[in-house]
C-alpha cells in the first residue's frame, strides 16, 4: 500500500516536472486581513498575485496547504466525525499558474496525474463543467469541456451549476468558473444498479469531489453606491429566522435569498491576467488511492485512532455508533486544535480564539460522554501528530511541550463545569420535551454558567430530537453584548477614487517625509465619531503590524498655486491586507493635487527603539530560560513593549536582573543593526527565528543585530545600531494564558523617564525621612516603632475603657423596669466603642444601652440589649440601627439583635440618638 507520505510527495515531484516550484504551507492562522478567520484554501496566501496588486515571484508554484473550513462561507464542522470525509483542518494539495498556463494544461495534467502516477480506474471518474449563468451574464465553459473531451468520454463530462462550478473565496475577492472530478468508489454490484453520474455533487459518502480546478478570471467587488457589506448584513439580519430554523426548505431559501442579495450588490470585473487554482483533498485521495470507503480508515488518522483505543481502552469499530463517531471526532479535531495553537492562535472567547475553543470543546464532549473518559485526553494524542507530520509541517514538534500545555489546560478548565453543564442539560431538555425546542435563554445560560458553545448545545438536542431556539438565543447574546456592540459597531462606506493608480508603495523604512497622492478614500462611523480612511500612491507611515503600533503624523495637501492648506492630521495607520490606510478625523472637501505627507518623527523614533529592544530582549530570554521560549504576542509602541512568550514558570529576580543585563550590554557593544532581504530558506539555513504564525513571501526581511545574537525575521522599523536604545529596563513580569509569559519593558527616553521618576520618588521618601544616609533601615525604625507603640495604645485604651465602663455603670436609669445607660463617650475606635457595648452586657442584667462617639469627625453608634430584654420588650438593636439611628447619623450599619453599631457622616444629632432609644423604651 502505498502510504500516505508518498502520495504527497509524489503529487508535488509531478508538478515540480512540470516546472513549478514548490513552496511550504502558509500558517493556518490568518493576519492582517478582516475577511478571513483561517486560511481555507490553498489560494489564500496567493491572493494579491491574482489581483494583480503584487507579482509573482514564480509563474507556477505547487504545494500542500493546511487548511480550516470551520467558519465564515465554507464550514464543514456539523458533518465532521458524523460522516467519513468531512474534516475541520485538512490538507489541500494545489498547483497555481500566476497567469502563466490556463485551462488546456491544468486539465491534461491533473488527468494525467490521477491516472498515469496514481493509477486511477479511469471508470470510476467523472468531471464537471460550468453551465453558464445567465442572471451574472456568465457562459458555459465550452473551453474547458472541450479540453475534457480529448482525454474522457463525454458522457462523464457533467455540468454543474454556479453553486458547485463558479468558486469564490468569500463575498469578495477573487473567482471564476471551475471543473471538479470526482470518484465513485462504490463496489462493483453498487455501480452496475445505479449510474454513478447520477450520484455526483449528491451527498452520497462513497461518489465524491476530490480535485477542484479553478479558473480564476474574475475579481468580484462591492458595487458603487449600493451598500456593499452592510446591506447584505442588514438582509442577514433581516432573515435571520430563516437560517436558523431546523426546516431544510427554509435554509434553502435562505440561501438562494442570500445569493440573489448578494449578486445584486456585486458585480465581476475582469482580472488583469488569467490563472490557475487547483486544490485537492488530500486526506480523500489517500483513501481512493488505499482503496478505503473512509478517510480515518486510511493512515493518516489509523494511528491516531489506535493510540486513542489504547489510552481510553475503548475499540474503534468503524460504524455510526456514537463511540465510533467520537473517535472520528477526536482524530480530526486534533488536528485543527494543534495546528492552529501552533500557528499562533491561542484559545480564548472571541474570534479565531473561539472557533477552537469550540472545536476542542466539542472533542471533549464526545470522549466524556461516549468513551467515558473523564481525564484529559487530546493533549495525550500530540506526539503521535507531531511525529506524523515532522517533516510536513515540523512547526508542530519544535513547540509540542508549548502545545501540550495550553491543551492540557483548556482541556481541564472545560471538564470543571462539563458534567454539572451535562446535568443541566439534560433538566433543560426534560422540561422542552412539549415544545420540543431549548428555549433561547436556557441556552444563553449554558453558555455563560457552564461554557456550552451553541453548537454544542444544538448537538446534543439534536441527539434528543430537540430543537434549539437559535433566534432567540441570538437575542439573548445581543442583549448581553449591545452596549459593547453600540460602542464598537462601524459603518463603513465605498471607497471614493480621487486618483486611478493601481498601486501604493511603502518607503517609510528610509523616509519619514515624502511627496504622494491621495488614491482613494472612504468613510467610517461609529462609536458616536466619524473617521476617514486614506490611501496614497507613496508613504511613509508605517501600518500596525508584527505587534509594532501604527504611526502617526500629517498629510499636507498642496492646492497649486495657492500654496498649502492647513495639515490633516494623521492620527494612526492600518494594514487591510497589503493596503496601507490612513486614519484622520477630518479631510477637505478636495484631496486632489500633491500631498506632503510627513511622519511625526519623534513619536516613531520612540516606537522603534521598543522594537529592536524587543529583538534583544527576546535573545536574551532564550539565552537566560532556554530555546523553548517563543514569541505568542508582541506590542512594541511610543510608551513601551509587551512582550508574550512560552515559559511555564515566574521569572525569578536574577532571571530577570540576567536578562537586563545581557540587553544592556548588546546595547553598548553598539552592534549594527543590518537587515536585509532575502530567500526565506537562506534566512532560515542562517539561523533565523521563524515565527511561527506569521504569514512571509518567498522573500523576507531579516534583522540582524550581531549573526551571532539574534537574527529574525521582521517587517518592523529599526534603529541603526544598538547604542541607540539608550537603557533597557523591565518594568514587569507575570503570567497571561497557560504556559505564556508577559513582560512589560521600556528603553531609550521611556527608560531615562522611568529612571527619572523612581529617582524624584525616592528623593521625595528620602526628604520626609529627613534624608538619612541609609533610607531602608529608616524606614524599618519606623516599622518597628509604630508596632511597638500601637501596643503600648492598645493597653492603655484597655486600661481607658474598664474605667470608663465604671463611670457609666454608675449613670444607669431605671425605666418601665429595664436599666437604661445613654453616653457620648471618648475612644479611638468603632471597635473599642463596641467593645464597651459588650462590656457593659457581661455585667449588667436586663438593660438597654446606647454608646456613641466622635471617632476623626465621623459619628458612631453602638447598641447593646440583654437577650431577656429582647424577648421581653420585642426590641431588636440591628433594627433600631436601621430605623432609627441610621438616618439620624446620615450612615448605616446593622448587626444582631442583641449588639449592632452603625456608623455616618453627620456628627451633630448623637444626643438625639440617645433620646430615640430612650423613647423606645
Ligand atoms: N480554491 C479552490 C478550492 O478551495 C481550489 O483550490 O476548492
């Protein structure tokens, strides 16, 4: 049998024959661009070359793409585990042409792949073609079924609709027609009662796509003026009783609804070049290639499924069985939660961060409840991926221990409330057994008190044939989050074109000031203010990115003859993709013309040095903990750095003195700071930090302070040699996530102005202790003399207060039978005063008596009663606080029956007070 392994290598040695040049997988997890969550496709990373906003470095490239379809327009996860060839994160074979070959070559060799190298029966394969589409003026794909026709008999050629044969990323972005081929895997008998061809694009486990070749052609777009993004979500919103609704009619007519919405606001423009993306599953070739009816029955999973028997000591059975099932959930799952923790994402409870925290929850529900494992599990199962893939993608294996963890943790976190959630669930679904529907709230409350993600929730109604009412679970959610919602909701508009130039290029690594044009802009509202978004041909600012804020400064407009109109102030810069944005708060009626645009220098200045002290920092910590320490976030800004990493335990103080220290020496050997530009494996072979999760070309950017020290990869600005960082010093260190370290540090002027500050602080410390020569054991003196003299208070207002206590035992009053004792006395305290109270209980029978005091201005109140007293007379001192005495102290207090005190703001009414109780007596 052929294995796995060599299945992929020998699909990229084909396309290396064919002159493509073969490049790693992008990171699963995506930057930089608001679009898109995770890479689900292989042609992600290649975006820009289709559009025509970059060039391609090669014309033809190939490679094998981790990919994750589990939000946003293609999500798979329902399906997942429950049939045999949906997965979360899966691996996409593909061969792209940047506007190099087309249509004839990409369906001769993926025809020749299939089924001269892997040996296909040529019998078992149909391809689909697009029909054509009249409402988007779209034709038939005549050219791609004429290239068909040379290599496959044309009743196996089918035509697909734009559903399956018109491919598009997303809302946006680029698209075309496209051609699939699928493979009926049936037995023999199967395939002689029922024409194969009948059953393609038809959900049938055993006829399914597994190569799908796009012809890229098209970039759709928002059309001008009609509301682009906002309109379609506002018809979403409008419709959104129809999506979530359990009838299948109705999401379909949710989905054709969406389409026609979504075709009326957009429109196709042509892309400058014609190309080729192709993406193929690999894990269902394996299994048409190992002849198996299911993916896990194939070795990319075998040996995770056994190494899950033997932990559980439960036996996979390939069936539908719920134990089986979980097995397939667990295999897959993994995967998906591995590889995105080791790209970068860790999880949390928003964004990418949720979509595995929901993914690794559902895992843990399927072992807990039909392997009845109650430990942690899928943090057992990372050696096995590791070693798998270690040679795929060896990001896993260089961070298992880091992965391991932050899974182990999330893992436990979630079993703590699972099973009290499980309980829940099950009185909740009791109770919805007459609706046959989780109301909306009980399902807001399993989110919130026990941590069940909606899907989880709908996933074990529908275990019970229950339903989940999703609206009003929507409502619930928004509820709790509108007034965040209101606060960061933006409405943001088309683009307005003031000048048509295709391209916008950087030149801030050199330049702070430039000469530009504004290309186009748009505005943004929300958050009760308006901002305008900028984009000029040439810039300097730098775009937040790499943890590196963006900058900030103005933009000039030049009105001719004129002369200058006043500056726009620039007050940050963002990245969208490759698109450098500017944001203003205001902008002239007119952006025509020349811009000056300038980058406020010292703001940058003090934004650079952060980040290459970042780079010393982070060698430094490599040095002093270990190389296990890798970069999990970074904020580099004009104030200072935050820097997170993977360590397990606090820094200890020398830990943390050591790495100062060896900063501050880097920064005075002076090293020239070189960067340079070059192959990604070069910088690798070099020595270079890869960091992992960030997205690089074929070529990168290297920042070099001494080959020796630290090398890393880095899009950021930098200083030109150390020295000028002035000073480092670490402000603080503590913990962030499982096994993630933060720091928090300053250099340059931020340091000398830390410096600064301590020292004016400690002068201040030093002059109210009178300036001795040695200010800590001053400070002990006075430590050690207040506890002494503390004591020697605490025994004279002891010794105070039995005599006090004399005296007023001697001013008692006798009413309606009851020893009644009324005093405004002298103590220090709110404790003494009840202390006296009580005194006055252990030596008096049946009485009533009420103390106050003028404790530093501020009244108190202490009333004590004899417990024979309290049954006789019904009086209740926490009460008569309460009722009486509080408002006439401007307080409040309370306590027992027989002892409670209060305490106010207005000192004036004590006798009052007095009199109160002596009434009530
Ligand atoms: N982009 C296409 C897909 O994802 C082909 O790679 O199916």
């Amino acid at each position: 049998m052929m294995t796995s392994a060599a299945i992929r290598q020998q699909f990229l040695d084909f396309f290396k024959s064919k002159g493509h040049i073969i490049v790693p997988s992008a990171p699963v997890v995506i930057k930089n661009d608001p679009t898109l969550l995770f890479t689900n496709a292989g042609m992600n990373q290649f975006k820009d070359y289709f559009l025509g906003n970059k060039p391609a470095p090669n014309p033809r490239v190939a490679d094998t793409q981790k990919c994750l379809r589990v939000s946003g327009k293609h999500n798979d996860l329902e399906e997942v585990g429950v049939d045999t060839y949906h997965h979360t994160l899966f691996e996409m074979l593909g061969n792209w042409s940047f506007g190099d070959y087309f249509k004839k070559e990409a369906i001769a060799w993926s025809w020749e792949l299939l089924t001269d190298v892997y040996k296909l029966d040529k019998d078992r394969l149909y391809v689909t073609i697009f029909e054509g589409d009249a409402k988007e003026g779209l034709p038939k794909d005549e050219e791609a079924y004429n290239e068909w026709k040379k290599v496959i008999a044309e009743d196996r050629i089918l035509l697909g609709n734009k559903k399956d044969n018109f491919w598009e990323m997303g809302d946006t972005g680029p698209c075309g027609p496209c051609t699939e081929i699928h493979v009926d895997c049936r037995t023999d008998e199967e395939r002689k009662t029922v024409d194969g061809k009948t059953l393609v694009n038809n959900d049938h486990p055993q006829v399914i796509e597994i190569w799908n070749n796009v012809f890229m052609e098209f970039n759709r777009i928002w059309s001008t003026g009609k509301g682009g993004a906002s309109e379609l979500k506002k018809w979403e919103e409008t419709n959104a009783e129809l999506v979530l609704s359990t009838e299948k009619e109705k999401q379909d007519e949710y989905k054709k609804g969406r389409a026609d919405k979504h075709r009326e606001l957009t429109s196709l423009s042509p892309l400058p070049n014609k190309h080729v993306d192709t993406g193929m599953g690999f894990e269902r070739l394996v299994r048409v290639i190992q002849k198996k009816t299911s993916n896990y029955d194939t070795d990319v999973f075998t040996e995770t499924i056994a190494a899950t028997e033997k932990i559980t000591g439960k036996t996979y059975d390939f069936s539908d069985s719920k134990q089986a099932v979980s097995f397939r959930v667990i295999a897959d799952h993994i995967r998906a939660i591995s590889f995105t923790i080791t790209d970068g994402q860790l999880p949390s409870n928003t964004g990418a961060g949720y979509v595995i925290r929901r993914i690794l929850r559902r895992a843990v529900r399927y072992y807990y409840s039909y392997l009845d494992f109650k430990q942690p599990l899928l943090h057992q199962l990372l050696p096995v991926i590791a070693k798998q893939f270690e040679n795929v993608f060896p990001e896993l294996n260089q961070q298992l221990d880091f992965v391991s963890k932050v899974i182990k943790e999330e893992e436990e976190a979630f079993l703590r409330t699972l099973s009290n959630g499980l309980k829940t669930i099950d009185e909740v679904m009791k109770q919805s057994q007459q609706t046959k529907t989780i109301s909306g709230t009980a399902a807001f409350e399993l989110l919130d008190t026990f941590g069940f993600p909606i899907d989880l929730t709908r996933l074990i109604a529908s275990e019970n044939n229950l339903a989940v009412d999703e609206v009003g679970f929507n409502a619930e959610m928004n509820q709790q989050k509108n007034r965040s919602r209101a606060a960061t909701a933006l409405e943001t508009q088309d683009w307005v074109t003031v000048n048509d130039i295709p391209n916008s290029k950087f030149v801030g690594y050199d330049s702070l000031e430039t000469k530009s044009k504004v290309i186009k802009y748009r505005k943004v509202s929300g958050k009760g203010k308006e901002l305008y978004q900028i984009v000029l041909d040439t810039t300097p600012f730098y775009a937040e990115s790499g943890g590196q804020v963006g900058d900030a400064g103005t933009l000039t407009i030049l009105s001719g003859a004129e002369g200058h109109d006043s500056p726009l102030t620039i007050i940050d810069t963002k990245k969208e993709n490759d698109l450098i944005i500017h944001f203003a708060e205001t902008i002239p009626a007119d952006l025509n013309g020349e811009v000056i645009a300038k980058v406020d220098a010292t703001r940058r200045k003090n934004i650079t040095v952060h980040h290459s002290v970042t780079h010393l920092m982070h060698a430094a910590l490599r040095n002093v903990l270990g190389t296990h320490v890798a970069q999990k976030g970074s904020l580099v800004n004009e104030e200072h750095l935050r820097f997170d990493f993977s360590h397990f335990a606090k820094m200890t103080d020398e830990e943390i003195s050591a790495v100062e220290k060896l900063v501050n020496e880097k920064i005075r050997q002076n090293i020239p700071v070189v960067i340079k530009e070059m192959k990604k494996d070069e910088a690798v072979a070099l020595g270079a930090m890869a960091l992992f999760g960030e997205k690089y070309g074929d070529v990168v950017r290297v920042v070099i302070m001494d080959p020796a020290y630290s090398i890393e990869l880095c899009g950021g600005t930098h200083v030109g040699s150390t020295g000028e960082l002035g000073l480092f010093k670490i402000k603080s260190e503590g913990a962030v996530a499982a096994g993630v370290r933060r720091i928090e540090a300053v250099c340059g002027k931020a340091a000398e102005d830390l410096i600064n500050s301590t020292f004016l602080e400690i002068g201040v410390i030093s002059g109210l202790l009178k300036n001795p020569k040695d200010i800590s054991k001053s400070i002990e003196n006075l430590q050690t003399e207040n506890v002494s003299l503390k004591k020697h208070i605490e025994a004279l207002e002891a010794r105070q207060l039995v005599i006090i206590r004399n005296e007023l035992l001697q001013k008692d009053e006798i009413i309606n039978n009851v020893t009644f004792i009324g005093a405004i006395v002298e103590v220090s305290s709110a404790d003494a005063l009840k202390k006296l109270c009580f005194d006055l209980k252990n030596k008096l029978h049946d009485h009533v008596a009420v103390l106050c005091a003028n404790i530093d201005g501020k009244p108190f109140v202490a009333v004590g009663i004899s417990d024979t007293v309290v049954a006789a007379k019904s009086l209740d001192a926490g009460k008569i606080i309460k009722e009486h005495i509080a408002p006439l102290i401007k307080g409040g207090g309370g306590g027992q029956k027989n002892l409670a005190t209060a305490g106010g703001q207005d000192i004036s009414n004590l006798k009052a007070v007095i009199e109160k109780v002596k009434s009530l007596l």
